[in-house]
C-alpha cells in the first residue's frame, strides 16, 4: 500500500488529455514516485466539466472514491486500499490545482 505523503506527492495524468476539448469527463490517474498507477476501485477518479448556463462559465466537478486501486501491478495480491476524507480532500485540492495548471498551459 502506497502511504499517504506518496499518494499526495503523486503526478497527476488525466485520461483523455486535457487538450482534448470536446472531451467534457476526465479519467485521473495519480502516479506516485514508485512507479505505480493508482485509480478509483470501480469507477476511477472521474473530473467533469460542464457550462454553467446561468453564470456563463464552466464549472467542475470531481469524485473520489474512499477505495483506490493499483491499475498495473498484478503482483500485489492487495490491489485495493482505503484513503481518509483528509487525504480525500487534499487530493480533491491537489488535481483541481493541476487541471488548471495544465488548464492554463494548453491555454484552455
């Protein structure tokens, strides 16, 4: 199991790139300095863009799982973990910061 100061330390990568714009949802996967991929258990760590018609802008949303998962290691017989809500939401914290970062860089 990858301990927390990895998992936040983490790179993050977005599946599909970000410069995809007709792409609204985003597949994020965190890839630690070990060398492993980490993702949500079931449906993976999912960031949404859609149009706020009122405001007139985009807005994000993102879901976490309390349960991550290891996605290319078959050599652990423990392929899946629980993270804490404060590593939850410093998570959340950590990738919104690099899709605008990356966001901002693409010119997005």
């Amino acid at each position: 199991m990858i301990s927390e100061d990895d998992l936040l330390a983490a790179d993050v990568s977005f599946d599909p790139p970000l410069y995809k714009k007709r792409v609204k949802t985003h597949q994020v996967y965190l890839i630690p300095r070990l060398g492993s991929i980490v993702k949500g258990k079931v449906m993976g760590i999912v960031l949404s863009r859609t149009m706020d018609r009122v405001l007139g802008r985009w807005s994000i949303t993102m879901e976490i799982p309390v349960t991550l998962a290891y996605d290319n290691r078959p050599e652990y017989e423990v392929k899946e973990f629980p993270i804490s809500d404060l590593t939850r939401e410093s998570l959340y914290h950590r990738i919104l910061e690099a899709f605008q970062k990356e966001s901002h860089r693409i010119g997005f």
